[in-house]
C-alpha cells in the first residue's frame, strides 16, 4: 500500500514537472535570422589552421545554437520558442536583400556577422532590432550608430582600453607602436593612439611595417630594424591580418612584451579562462563544434542567450518593442558581473580577457581603475564621448 502510495506520488510530481516545462500550444515563437557573407574569406582554409589571435575559428551559428540549447528549458517553462534561420549573402545588395525578406517573413530580430557597410544596409533596410556579432568598427557605435543596433563583439577602443590599461597597471608606459598600411590598420591605430592619450601613456616612436614578396621592401618586415634606435617598455602592433604580428613577439631588439595583435592580446573569450563558469562554457561549445571557443564564438553565444532573454520577455506591440526588451536585457556571460547593453550606443558592457594565446594573464578593467557609474564603462567610448546622434 505505502509503495502504491509512493509511486502515486513521484507520478504526480512527474506529470506537474512535465506540465511546467512543456509550452503551451500558443507558445510565443521569436524569429530571427542570422546573415552572414557568403565564401567568407576570414573562414579560409590557411587562415583557420593559424588560428590568429583574435581572428574567428569558425562559423558563428555554433555559438548560437550552443546558446540555444543551453536556454531550451528555460523557455520551454515560459512557454517560448526562438526559431533561428540562416541566410548567407555574397554582396551588400544581396544582404539587404535577406533583411528585408526576413522582416517579410515575419523575423522579429536579425542578427549579423558582415562588414561594417553591409551591416549598415541591412540596419538601413528595415525596422527590426540588429544584434551585430562580428563588427567591431567604432564608428558603428558612434557617428553611424542605429537606434536599433546592439553590439555583442567588443569595439575596438574597448580592446585597445583594455590594453591601455594593463600596460599602466605595470607601468610600461612608453611605447613603440608599429603599424600595418592597409586603410583598417590606419582607423585602428587612431584608435589606439586615443586610449594612449585616455590613460596618460606615451608613444616614443611610430612605424609602418609591410609584408611584400618584393626584396626591395624586405626591410619594412625585419623586426629587428624595426624595433631598433628607441628605447621602450613594450611593442604595440597594429595588424589587423593577423600575419606579421604573430611573428613579433620574441624578435624584437630591447627584450620587451609586445601587445596588441601579436603577444598580449585583449578578447572577448578564451577557452582557457578558467573562472566564473567560463571553463564548462567552452566544454560545451568545442562538444558540440568540435573546435576551441574564439572570442566571436562568444559573441554568438551571448546573442542566443540574448534571443532567448526577449523570447521570455514576450514584449507586445511592434517591432519597436523587441529592441527595448533587448537594451533592457540583463546577461551572464560567464565573466564574473551583469552583462547589460549602454543606453548610448548599444555595446554589450564586459570585462575583456588579456592573452597570450595559451592562457588568460589578466583581466580588464584593471583593478584600481575607477568610474562614476560602472567600471565596466572604462572600456569603449564613454556617455560623454558619445558621437552617436541619435537618441535610443
């Protein structure tokens, strides 16, 4: 009788724990589609294999189906659903073209890993919230910022902050600063030069490098020519290709670090972070891509815990209503404090990871760095550097 009694019993707990996960036949279903480049060149076989710093390991979707899953008790409870479709695009023409067959479709969100140009289109091209994973050009964040545009990857004056800071904390505070000639290498190492002058740090001489199979320019990429008649702390490389800087560290004159794109490098993820969570984060994600986690990768993640924090939200009325639900989004994103989204440009707030590749050396914001509001705001473009003109 008691065993009858008992099995009644562990059945009825059974029946009440299906009926609290299980969504009711009218689950609330958030669409969203991801667009990406077609033949990204960024995913090349011989790009992959170097694995650069920095630079993507793999396809974006890994990330966000990984998040997906993670959150699928949580809104099977609340009774949501995300519906996530891909939509690959070989030309600016052609992603907007996918944005606006999305919005068509009924996508109430779109998420995008495209240069800064296309992701403009697309933002331009309708009138859903954007969650921007793979761009991290300042100027989307200030003088072309969107009213519904969030930024999951961290801009670049966030990562050269995060820098900046961690050469104070060690007082190498003059610098060598060596900078790549393509038109990208040129707007980052503005970047740079700010956060140098943000943090009181000095540059004692400024040089171009260039790779070139022309022997009369061989001396442009000799480390040791370049590195030589200064005397510095430490070497900040600005190479937004990934090549020469990988190849810095260790041949310089002066035996000094070398940060930036080769050496120590400021990211948003690791798969050797081993706080907060962080390590069985990367566990789940290199199970299920069969790959270490890359620093977009995380960014991708944060974008399906995004999706699914609005889906839970269920905001009524028009599309208008998504983009609040998000800017007002509280995250984890596995780094030790609330991840939330700036009011003034929508960038996801967060620590940045220092590595060198093989392990993560420090943390950023750098202890003893203050703010008014939120530390978390040292990094990127404060309220009162805001440069974007509209009001979100």
């Amino acid at each position: 009788m008691r065993t009858r009694a008992t099995a009644s019993c562990f059945a009825g707990a059974w029946l009440m724990a299906v009926a609290l996960v299980a969504p009711a036949a009218g689950a609330a279903v958030l669409k969203a589609t991801l667009i990406t480049p077609d033949d990204d060149p960024r995913l090349e076989r011989s790009r992959l294999e170097r694995a650069y710093l920095g630079h993507p390991g793999g396809r974006l979707s890994d990330g966000l189906e990984v998040a997906l899953e993670e959150t699928k008790f949580e809104l099977e409870a609340a009774g949501a659903e995300v519906a996530l479709a891909s939509a690959p695009a070989a030309t600016l023409e052609a992603a907007r073209a996918a944005a606006v067959a999305a919005e068509k479709n009924g996508a109430a969100v779109l998420l995008t890993d495209l240069p800064a140009e296309w992701t403009l289109a697309v933002a331009d091209a309708v009138k859903l919230p954007v969650l921007n994973l793979g761009d991290a050009s300042d100027r989307l964040r200030q003088q072309d910022c969107r009213a519904r545009m969030f930024h999951l990857i961290p801009s670049e004056r966030m990562r050269s902050d995060a820098l900046a800071q961690t050469l104070v904390s060690r007082k190498w505070s003059k610098l060598l600063l060596l900078v790549g000639g393509s038109p990208q290498d040129a707007l980052r190492a503005a970047t740079v030069q700010a956060s140098i002058k943000r943090y009181g740090l000095q540059v004692v001489a400024s040089k171009p490098f260039k790779l070139s199979a022309d022997p009369r320019e061989r001396d442009l990429a000799n480390p040791l020519l370049l590195t030589a008649g200064n005397s510095y702390d430490a070497v900040w490389v600005v190479d937004s290709d990934g090549e020469f800087a990988r190849m810095l560290p260790y041949r310089t004159v002066l035996p000094r670090p070398v940060v930036g794109d080769g050496g120590l490098v400021a990211l948003a993820w690791h798969a050797q972070f081993e706080r907060y969570g962080a390590p069985q984060v990367s566990r789940r994600f290199a199970k299920a891509a069969k790959r270490p986690m890359t620093a977009q990768d995380w960014a991708a993640w944060m974008a399906g815990k995004t999706l699914a924090a609005a889906a839970i939200a269920a905001p009524k009325g028009p599309n208008a209503a998504w983009a609040q639900a998000i800017g007002k989004s509280t995250l984890d994103g596995s780094k030790g404090t609330s991840l939330s989204f700036r009011a003034w440009d929508g960038q996801l707030r967060q620590p940045m990871l220092l590595t060198d590749g093989q392990g993560v050396i420090a943390q950023a914001p750098a202890e003893g760095v203050l703010h008014p509001r939120n530390v978390l705001d040292t990094l990127g473009a404060d309220a009162p550097e805001k440069l974007c003109p509209i009001a979100r």
